[in-house]
C-alpha cells in the first residue's frame, strides 16, 4: 500500500496531549479509509507537523484528517525511501 | 538526543539509487557531529524529501547535510511525538 507524508503547518503550541488526541482521532477514523497512521512528530516551535501513514491515496489520508478536525496542508506520496 | 525533521523541496525525479546514495552520505558523515540519520521518505513528483535524525542541535543536522551536498531547505526539532 502507498506510503504518504503529510504536513500541518499551523499548529503551534500543541502539547504532547493534544497531538496524541489529534493522532487517536486520525486512529478512530482510519479503518472506514483503510488508512493506518503510523506516526507524528511535531515542532510545537513553529507549528509544524508531520503525520506517515499507510493508504490507499492521498484523497483517503486527506479525509481521514478533515474528518479528525485537522486538515492536512500537504500531502505527499512517498513512494521512494532510504 | 533531540530528534529532528528536514525537509529537502528540489529532489524531483530522485530514485532509489540517488535516495540511497545521499543517505549513505549522511551516514558517513554524522558520526563526526554526533548525529543519527534513521530515515529518509521522498516524493520524486513533488520533489519533496523528509528526513528523520537524532543529533546535539539543527545546526549538527545542517553541518551532515552540507557536507553531503544536499543541504536542508528546513529543520524542524520534533519534540512533541505520536
């Protein structure tokens, strides 16, 4: 299954309890995309965050997010990695 | 160890071979900065490529990638995770 990098770029601040309800929110909603999100690292500095996942498309993880409240800004299909 | 995300935007069209071959450079590099390259996820379409590290600071990730010769368009210090 497409591997898939996505980026928020506006969540400064956020806690680490906040991006683990954001991410359990991303868990809750995945199963109805056949999505599987793997991992989150934030930068509460400048807001930044990047969320891999598992999914059939780009439109899939984008939904995933917006259903979660958090709509992804970017969403990349990695398909090369090292 | 603080962990990091960098984000090169202008490696369009790069294929596993090249992906390999620049991480390869990070990892014959880093030992002098302290510095763990883990991973390294690209988009060839968009040109995009995330790579994940632990170092001493982003100015030790910086240093890796020049030496390389692909210096990071962004650094990010992800001390927030899910």
């Amino acid at each position: 299954m497409p591997e898939f990098m996505d980026v928020h770029k506006s969540m400064k601040g956020v806690t680490p309890e906040q991006l683990m309800e954001a991410h359990r929110a991303d868990l809750a909603n995945q199963d109805e995309e056949g999505a599987d999100f793997k991992h989150a690292w934030a930068d509460p500095t400048s807001g930044m965050v990047f969320c891999l996942s598992e999914a059939p498309s780009a439109e899939a993880v984008k939904r995933v997010h917006d259903k979660s409240g958090h709509p992804a800004d970017e969403i990349y299909e990695v398909s090369v990695q090292a």
